[in-house]
C-alpha cells in the first residue's frame, strides 16, 4: 500500500487522510504480528543507530520546535517537555536498544495444564494490533512508543502534538530507516503529518482500523478522548501523586525523598503534589524541608498547622489538594497519622502514584495495602513510577484504569492473552 498523502487543508481531507493512515497501518499489522523477534530487534537497533547519526538534523529539528514554543508563550513546564538536549537525543537510542534487548513477549505460553479430559489448555501472548497514540510536547514519546509497540508485534499511529511536528517527523524519518532495514513495512510505524485537531477525532472512532489507543498528555486532552473515543483507552486523567512522612520517618531519609520526588522533573506525571506530614513530626521536620524547597525556588502552600511552623508559606484551597502544578509549586498538609493521610488520599489522589516514608514495616504494610493506586511506594520518591526505572525498558504511558493494563505500560501491556487448546482427536 500507497504511504498516504500528507497535511489536508479540510476536515473532509483531514478524515480521508487518517483513513489511508488507519488501513495501511492495519495492513501492517499483520506483517509486524508474523515478524520474529530477530527481524525486530533489527530494526529498533537500526533506529538506534540512525538516531545517532541524525542527532544533528535532530537537534536542528526540534530547535525550530522550541523557537515556535517560545513565540507561543508555552509554559516553561511544556518548553521542557519539547526541548530535545543531547542527553535526551542519546536517550532515545539508548531506549531503542533497551528495548531490543528485552524479552520478546509475542508466542509466550503460560499457564499450560492438562485437564481430566485430557486437553492441554494455556494462554498464549498474542500482540493488540494497531495501537493509536496521542501525546503532546515530548517528541522522545515517538521513539518509545515505536519501540515499544513494533517490539509487542502492533503497528501504530502516532499523533503528537503541533508544537512538535518538526522533531517527531524528523524521530520518524530514522524509525522508518530503522524498519526499512529490517525489510518491515514503513507504515507499521505512521507519524500523523497533520496538526489539525480534526484528526484526533478520527483516530479515536476507527473501530474498524484501530484496537486501542493510548492518550499522554494534559487532563484536558484525556478527558476529550475519554468522552469521545470509540476506540478502547488505557490512561491516566492526572498524576496527582502524594508523600506520606510518618511519625516513624528517618527524618533525614524522609527529607532526600521528598526533595526528590518534587524536584527531579516539575513537569512529569510522578512528581509529588501534595506532601502530607504526620503532626508529631511535622514542627522537626518541616523547617528543613521548607528551606531547602525555597532555595530551589519552589513555593509552598500550606494549611494553618504547616504556616503555624513555616509562617512565610502561603495559604492551601481546597483547590491545591485538587491540583497537578506540574509545576515548582507544592502543598503541604499536616495530618493526624496513617489513617488521615489515606483518608485525604482516597479522597484527592488520582490514583497514579503515592508513597509512605516510614521505617515501621506494619505501617508500610498497611499502606501498600490499602492504597489504591496504581504504583504504591515505601522509602522511595514518586518520580520513580517510570516503565524504564520498573524494567520495563520504556513505557507507552501510565494507566490508572483497572482493566487489561495498570501503572506503567511496557511491552507486556501492549499485549494481550488468548487461550490455546492442544488436542488428539478428542471428542467431547
């Protein structure tokens, strides 16, 4: 098949185009689902190797990407999420290669039983199909989702956002000498070449193209896909994720953990929003923890027992304990033991990642229990719910659904299971 014709100026072009993209992809799909694992890992390490030696016209690429940003007033947070650095280029190839070097899941057989009848029944890993993914700002999101999904046995269509269209379809120039290497169709991997909104809306309601689609990017991106989408999604709406300091917290343990799980990256989808402190230990533990979030320019928000100890903290809404910042901004609440600080979790959390700094195992044990979010951590900041930090070599997203995937999504989320049944002329 033809590579679609590419940027139509109309919504009936627009939805013509995604139709040409949705069939070649679905035509692709079944050639990724015959490839062996060899014929992949070639072509994540020939993606990894042109990434490396485009990583100038990439540079260049997502430059043009960042002065536009610049010109649009885009948050520092999102100029972030966009800037493609040296590291983050390396980074991609290196996740390339990651991912190669990963198990393949495609074939595996689980499960295997003989049963009285005599049949042997098992599950066998068997890929999705075509999986749509819609992000935005992060352009090494079209490196990870490529490989993740070509290396599960699916074709894609990516779709990121318009302020990166330059670096993406520069990333899929070299996954496509990646697949051309391998003799793999291109359009197993397709980056939607149009920026209009339109097609958003047809990916997300061909059924008959596509099996699955996975949303990355702000609440109100994910909440039009999950109000209009035919297609299944696996998601998460907001990382509003939370620390618990207990009363039986190494403080100076407690002190390097929340830093970190506030300051690694403002803008990802595991970094702390709230921080919630027992009050036993609130007024030791508090001072130092304000000072240094100050001096790294981060603003705190506080209810009246945190000012009563940090008086230079601003006042915490109702709203705040509601809030993803995403940005150097967090809140702060003192609260009386375990039990309330699962309460206000239960009732604020998304259910994405939250985490208990303790050194009382029984405590521990009834956190992980009892809260239910998709990455529950002990003694660990939040900014490690990350599918390449859980070995998963990359992830597509994170979900906070309870169905099919939860938490980071890596290879074996991109799968799915059927049941196979070994026989001998049995009859029933």
């Amino acid at each position: 098949m033809a590579t679609p014709a590419t940027s139509p100026s109309t919504e009936a072009g627009v939805n013509a185009y995604m139709r040409q993209v949705g069939a070649a992809a679905r035509e692709a799909a079944s050639a990724v689902a015959r490839a062996g694992t060899r014929a992949k890992n070639q072509a994540l390490e020939a993606m990894a190797d042109a990434i490396e030696a485009d990583a100038a016209a990439l540079a260049e690429a997502n430059a043009m990407d960042m002065e536009a940003g610049r010109g649009r007033a885009l948050s520092t947070a999102l100029l972030d999420r966009l800037e493609l650095t040296p590291g983050r280029i390396a980074g991609m190839s290196s996740g390339l290669r990651q991912v190669a070097a990963l198990p393949d899941p495609v074939g595996q057989v689980s499960e295997l039983n003989r049963r009285p009848s005599g049949l042997e029944i098992g599950r066998m890993r068997v890929p999705l199909g075509v999986i749509g993914i819609i992000y935005e700002s992060r352009p090494n999101v079209t490196a990870d989702a490529a490989a993740l999904c070509l290396k599960a046995g699916n074709a894609t269509i990516l779709r990121g956002g318009s302020e990166a269209i330059h670096s993406n379809t520069a990333i899929a120039a070299c996954i496509h000498k990646g697949l051309l290497a391998a003799r793999l169709p291109t359009h197993a991997v397709q980056v939607v070449e149009t920026t209009d909104r339109a097609a958003v809306g047809a990916l997300i309601t061909m059924n008959e193209f596509v099996d699955i689609v996975v949303p990355r990017g702000g609440k109100s991106l994910i909440e039009r896909i999950s109000a209009e989408a035919t297609v299944p999604v696996i998601k998460h709406l907001e990382g509003l994720c939370h620390v618990y300091v207990d009363t039986h917290a190494d403080l100076d343990k407690a002190l390097e953990v929340t830093v970190n799980a506030k300051t690694y990256r403002y803008g990802i989808c595991g970094a702390m929003e709230t921080l919630l402190v027992d009050r036993e230990v609130a007024s030791a533990f508090l001072p130092a923890l304000g000072a240094r979030l100050t001096q790294m320019g981060v603003e705190l928000r506080g209810c009246e027992a945190t000012r009563n100890v940090l008086p230079g903290t601003a006042p915490a809404s109702e709203e705040d304990w509601h809030t993803e910042y995403l940005a150097p901004i967090l809140s702060i609440r003192v609260v009386d033991g375990l039990d309330a600080a699962m309460e206000h979790i239960r009732r604020f959390g998304s259910s994405h990642t939250d985490a208990i700094v303790t050194e009382h195992y029984g405590r521990a044990r009834r956190f992980v229990q009892e809260v239910d979010s998709s990455s529950v951590m002990v003694n660990a900041p939040t900014c490690f719910a990350d599918g390449f930090e859980y070995g998963l070599g990359a992830e597509i997203g994170i979900s906070t659904d309870k169905l099919h995937a939860r938490g980071p999504v890596g290879l074996e989320g991109l799968t799915t299971q059927k049941f196979i049944v070994l026989g001998d002329g049995h009859t029933r």
